[in-house]
C-alpha cells in the first residue's frame, strides 16, 4: 500500500518518477558572549559582502534563455542584503548583547518574520519566504559553508522530482533546465516567489509539506498531483495507472487548450467576452503570452513597495510599468494602485490597529500618505502617454475618497503639463468592488468611473464578516452563499444599465467551477490567472448564455449553498 502525504498544491499537473531528495543541513543557533566586538562585526559584515557575491555567481549561471526573468527574483535578495534590517540592524544588536554574529541575525531575522506573519494578506505574508533564504544564506557562510553547490544540484536532475526544505527562485530555474519534472517543498506558499514561477514554468509543485522527508528517500517513485496537494509514495499497480491515464488524459487536454490560445472568446451563440490577466511581476508577461493574452486586467504593485523603508520613486515605478507596457504591445493594462495597510509595517510604518482588514489600508492609506500615493499616480498618468493604460483604486468606500482622487490626479496633470511632460487626459479610471457598501451602490457610483472590477477575495470576506486568513474561521469563506451571489448580480447588473464596462479579477473568475455561473449572472469580462487563462476561455467557448441565464435564475432563487453548489454541478455539465 502506497503512503499518501497531502500539502498545498501550487502549480498544476502530474508527474510520476523518481524523488532526488535534496538535504540541507539544519544550523544550529546558539548564543554566545564574545569579547572582540569589532572582530565579530567585521566577521558579520564579510558574510554579507560573501552572500553578494554568491548571489551575483548564480545570477550569472541562469541561462540567457529562460522563459521567466528571475533574474529580477535574485535581485530583490540583493536589495535585502542592502537594507538596514539586516546589513545593519544585527550590528547593532551584536554591540549591544556582545553577542556573536549567529545569535544577532537571528533575533533580528525572528523580528521580521514576526512582522510578516502578522500580515492579514497572503501574498504579502509570503514574503517572508525570501527573508527566510537570505538569512540562510549568510547564516551557512557564518557557519562556514562559503560554497553554492548546495543550490545549484551538481547531479543530473533529469526526469526527476525534487524534494527539499525549500528552494529559492534561483534553483527552480536551474533544476527546471535540467529537465526537473516537478517538486515538492515542506515549507512555502502559495504566492511564494518560487510558487509564482513554478506556476509560470508550467513545473507541477507542492508546498507546505512540513515533515515529507523522514517518509522519503532518494529514488522512491513518487506520484505529484499539484492540483490537489497530494503525494503517492511507492504507488501500487492500481495507482500508478490511474494516474498514468490521468496525465495522459491532462497533456491531451493541454494539446486541445493550446489549439485555441488565437481564437477569440466567443459563446457558442456568438456573445463576445473579454478575457484578460492578472500579473504581480513585470516578469509575468512571459506567461501572458504564452496563452496568448492580449491585455492585463489586473497589474498589482505592490511588489514595488516590499523589503524596503523608503517608497519607490516615480522612476522606479514608471520603469515597472513601461516594461508590462512594452511586453503587451499595444493591448491594456488595468494598474492597480498600491493595497497595503499600515499595520503591515512596511515603509518605516509603525501604526497598529485592531483589525488591520477593516483599517489604514489600500486607498485610505494613500489618501493618508501622499510620499506612497502621488509618485505612483504621477507615474501611471505619465505611463498613458505610451500605452492602453487604465488606472484602478482598491477598497473605495465612498464618495468622499473619489473627490480627493479626483482632486490630488488634476494637481498632476497641470504639474506634468507645466514640465511639458505627456500623458493621456482621456486615461479610464476605475475602482474596485470590494466593499459591499460600494457593491450595493454601485449604480451610484457607476455614473462617475470609466470602469469597475469586482474583487471577490475581499468582497466576500467583508461581506460575511470572516478573516480568510484566519483558519479558525476560514471555512466560513463561501463565493456560494448566497448574499455574495447577489452583491455580484447586483453590481452586474447596476453597471451595465449604466453603460460601463465591469469585470472580475478576483479568484472567483479564475475558478473553472464558477465560469458559467458568472456567465450566467451577466458578467462578460474576466481577468484570470495566467495558469487559468485558457481553461477559462475554453469553458467560455463551449457556454451557451440564453441557457445560463435561466440556469443562474433558477439559482438565485436558493438560500442554501449546499443546494447552491448542487444547481452549479448541473450548470458545468
């Protein structure tokens, strides 16, 4: 009987072959009083000059051929080693404990990562991940190990799954061109950056396995379902054909996808949707356009703003935005603007709050901060001139935020025109329904945006009251219940009698399961995943709208979502 382990799975697909574990020594981390300050600070300061170094070294090795710039990936570890946090801080703590180098990055690293975990936002909690490999890294040269051959994998990797602890942006992509056929970490997330481009890569991947390893040694046969989270350890007979078929079954549904990246997404009774993509990275595009993608529905920026004390100058957003600008040739791009809150404590931020979900964030913190809020407005105003450029305000909650938007973006255009600077004056404007109160007024505030987008990951946590990250209530989070279902027809339905464009970029749009009952709820614009993207637009092709319509009727009439989610398995048939 095979031994079945389950964790989180981040990047579909099936793979079965042999497991090339790979074991990283555990560092043991103990205080130590030591008397020669100046030595121990010198010591410290050498393993950060060595760990740039290391990371230039694997910057070079990355062949020039990758289909994902992670180059940029490896950059931001660089900028850590820059920052205060850790090149300096530990310093601090070494001559004030006179402690030895080890113990004060430790406690410093353990702060940070504190700060993180106390995120309510997934995404941004992930991050710590990176944090976690940098102070590895000058933890193993502290300890004496000044080599990389521990990332790189001297051996042939070829036609192997690979099991770690964890593994950097760095070694995905150099296992991925050995030919690497997926991988499973203990540690990790979601919206990790190795997760991110293991997703981009097309490498089946699981994370989150915690304690895989005592269970699995070097060249056991494995089986890796990545859209499931599930592992198969020494598979029996049965087993192994049934996901022997399976696979077989996915790589011809990937061929019959693959077919239809250049048609246009259209119903079978001929209503034309718009189907667009969301990106975190301007590295994301590679992904866009390999399903074809002709526009970015969803640009988040807030990578711009992380592992840093001081917000990005408009250079440096103008630069991230030129590129997606660039790589889509001609098609639009829908900017997010910044959606952090203060209780992340990022940007030199020390404000607390009680519920940081219900807090100082997204536009409020804009609105709160012009130094966050007018280099980037300035930028994307600035980026109009060059491409299809739409801008989009998270978290609106009311009139009063769009009058000063309105306000502080007229302040910027007579600036840029005084300098003779370009930019679009007809650039669209929207917002995002994330609120209910704004989803309920929707046919209020439609009269005064160019264009809307629902954002279902909030909208529905907001509307029945639970902290999705909260896994002592995150069952509750349901896009079926019914007053979610509603809050969307409504805002549907409020936009298009007003006459303006609304799409979804949330997860609910990216759900293959939820395609048609959105269809049917009158939504015609989608922003999915690039991973999503033509799963997405193949259920789109083969829905029929008169028949959705009367599906979805019949749907909203329950109260139940277990009768809900019964009616949705009739309307995917």
């Amino acid at each position: 009987m095979s031994l079945t382990l389950h964790g989180i799975g981040v990047s579909k697909g099936i793979a079965i072959g042999k497991v090339h574990v790979i074991r990283r020594d555990v560092l043991e981390i103990n205080k130590e009083s030591v008397t020669e300050i100046e030595a121990e600070v010198s010591r410290f300061q050498n393993a950060i000059d060595l760990a740039h170094q290391q990371l230039k070294l694997i910057k070079e090795q990355i062949p020039t051929n990758s289909t994902v710039d992670v180059t940029a990936f490896i950059d931001s570890h660089l900028l850590m080693l820059e920052d205060s946090l850790l090149a300096k801080a530990p310093i601090d703590l070494i001559y004030e404990h006179n402690c030895n180098a080890e113990w004060a990055l430790q406690m410093q690293s353990d702060e940070i990562i504190q700060i993180f975990d106390n995120m309510d936002d997934p995404y941004l909690s992930s991050r710590k991940n990176d944090i976690e490999q940098v102070v590895i890294r000058i933890q193993r040269i502290l300890h004496g190990h000044t080599d990389i051959s521990f990332e790189t994998a001297l051996t042939n990797l070829a036609n192997t799954i690979i099991l770690a602890d964890d593994l950097s942006p760095a070694d995905t992509v150099l296992m991925q061109h050995q030919g690497i056929l997926a991988f499973a970490t203990e540690f990790g997330g979601t919206t990790s950056h190795t997760a991110i481009l293991a997703r981009s890569l097309g490498i089946p991947a699981i994370v989150g396995l915690r304690t895989a390893r005592p269970y699995i040694k070097s060249d056991d046969t494995l089986i890796i379902d990545g859209e499931h989270g599930v592992i198969f350890i020494s598979p029996d007979e049965h087993c192994l054909r049934h996901y022997q078929t399976r696979q077989n079954e996915q790589k011809h549904f990937r061929a019959v996808l693959s077919k239809i990246k250049s048609s246009p997404t259209v119903t079978q009774d001929g209503v034309p949707i718009t189907l667009h993509a969301n990106i975190e990275f301007p590295e994301d595009m590679e992904a866009v356009k390999k399903v074809g993608g002709k526009g970015v529905g969803l640009y988040r920026t807030e990578f711009l703003f992380m592992n840093r004390h001081t917000p990005p100058e408009e250079e440096e957003h103008f630069d991230a935005y030129l590129k997606v600008i660039n790589a889509m040739q001609g098609g639009p791009i829908t900017i997010r603007t910044l959606d952090l809150g203060a209780d992340k404590q990022i940007l030199g931020s020390h404000a607390t709050t009680c519920n940081s979900a219900l807090g100082l964030r997204a536009i409020r913190l804009c609105l709160n901060n012009s130094k966050l809020f007018k280099p980037q407005l300035r930028a994307i105003i600035r980026a109009s001139a060059l491409g299809q450029v739409r801008m989009m305000i998270p978290m609106v909650t009311g009139f009063q935020e769009l009058t000063q938007i309105f306000s502080i973006i007229k302040e910027i255009r007579e600036e840029l025109q005084k300098k003779s600077l370009d930019f679009n004056p007809k650039m669209p404007f929207g917002i995002m329904l994330e609120v209910p109160a704004m989803a309920i007024c929707t046919d209020l505030i439609a009269p005064q945006v160019d264009f809307l987008s629902v954002g279902t990951n909030d909208l529905i946590q907001y509307t029945l009251a639970i902290d999705r990250s909260d896994e002592a209530v995150n069952y509750l989070y349901d896009p079926l219940h019914p007053a979610v279902l509603r809050l969307i027809k409504m805002s549907v339905d409020a936009a298009t009698k007003a006459n303006k464009p609304i799409s979804m970029c949330g997860e609910m749009a990216s759900n293959s399961e939820y395609v048609k009952l959105l269809l049917g709820l009158g939504l015609r614009s989608f922003s999915v995943n690039p991973e999503s993207f033509l799963e997405v637009k193949q259920i789109i092709k083969n829905s029929n709208i008169k028949n959705l319509t009367k599906f979805t009727s019949q749907t909203m009439a329950m109260s139940s979502p277990i009768e809900i989610t019964e009616s949705l398995k009739n309307i995917n048939l």
